[in-house]
C-alpha cells in the first residue's frame, strides 16, 4: 500500500494533459498534525450559534509537514490521505481542493489524494481541502473526528507525501482520533499539546 499515493500522484500528473466562529487555544507547535479549522489560518477548530439546516465550512489543514528521514521542514505536499468520521448531526456535502490538480480516487470523506503539482508550504500549513457540511443536529453539539483510510499507505494512521516520494504518517490535531478536531455548537475542541502528541506519535514508532 506504501505505493498507493505515488500512483495517484502520477494519475493526478497525467490528469494536466488531458456562521460566528469562536477561537480555540490552538497548540500548533507539533509536526505533521491534520485538522479541520473554521478559517484556513487555522485559529479556530469550532464553530457557534449554528442553526438547524444550514451550512458550515471547514478547511482541512496539515501543520508543520515535516520530513523526519531528512530532519526538515517540508517546502510543498505531493499527496495526502484522510478520512473523516462525520456524526448523524451533520452532512457532508462537499470537499473541493484548492489545487486544482488535485485527483482523488476514494471519496469525500475517504480522501486519498494525489497532487500533479505540489502544493506549497506557506506558514508553516497547508491547505489541503474545504469542506462543506449541512448542520442538521437541532442545536446539539456536532463533532468531527479524522481517521486513517481504507486502504491506508500506512497502516493505521492518516499520511502526507513530502514533495513527490516521501509518505510521512500524520496525526489528528486533537492528539487522539478518538478525540474530534472540529467542533459545531461545541467550544470544546482543542488541539493537542506537544507531549500528548508525542506519545501518540512514539505508538506507531
């Protein structure tokens, strides 16, 4: 499976031819984490004050790519894979990618994602996708979790491809893919902290 996102990368190179958001105490300092923000600076993991039957936007973002083998910092993305776990109070509807030579061969919320053109990184983030979801929960609180995909290039955990060949593993922005990483109605979705993180990280070492 670890040579899932370079051919999709290939296809996806091939394919040039032919509401009130509130604002989380984000931590962002980890590598390689993947969340769902209310805006693409990634500040806000929630949205409030949604009514029933209406539309919330979601920015999937990866923080800090990072190439562990070369002990650097990421330039661009060739690639990513992403699941979401959706709750009966939502409905996703849509996710567009910002790179427009981007060619997904699962589905919206089972992204795996090849990019003919790399997209860069820029502070330090990457945008990989916007999502759309109709609120349907009545005013309950809604929470989004992240999970890896099937099939996953690495088992277990969700990936990004650094620069065109390198798949590295990726974690939730909440250090846990029990925990949510986007929250409606919820103010209660914080991003990890480095040391929990850390020991998520160290169980797939």
């Amino acid at each position: 499976m670890k040579k899932l996102v370079f051919a999709i990368a290939a296809l996806a190179a091939l394919s040039l031819l032919a509401p009130t958001s509130g604002f989380a105490q984000l931590d962002l300092t980890a590598n390689n984490q993947i969340g769902i923000y209310a805006d693409t600076d990634a500040t806000a993991a929630y949205v409030e004050g949604v009514d029933n039957l209406t539309s919330v936007t979601g920015y999937l973002i990866v923080t800090n790519p990072y190439n562990e083998a070369e002990g650097e910092a990421a330039a661009a993305l060739g690639g990513f894979e992403v699941a979401l776990n959706v709750p009966a109070s939502c409905v996703l509807t849509g996710a567009a990618f910002p790179n427009d030579t981007a060619l997904n061969v699962g589905d919206a919320d089972n992204m795996i994602v090849g990019l003919g053109t790399p997209s860069q990184v820029i502070n330090n983030m990457v945008h990989l996708a916007t999502l759309t979801f109709l609120y349907v929960g009545g005013g309950a609180p809604a929470e989004i979790t992240l999970a890896p995909t099937e099939p996953a290039s690495i088992e277990g955990v969700m990936d990004v491809v650094i620069g065109s060949d390198r798949i590295e593993p990726c974690y939730p922005s909440s250090g846990n893919f029990a925990s949510p990483v986007f929250g409606i109605n919820t103010t209660d979705i914080v991003a990890t902290e480095m040391s929990s993180f850390d020991n998520v990280k160290a169980m797939y070492r």
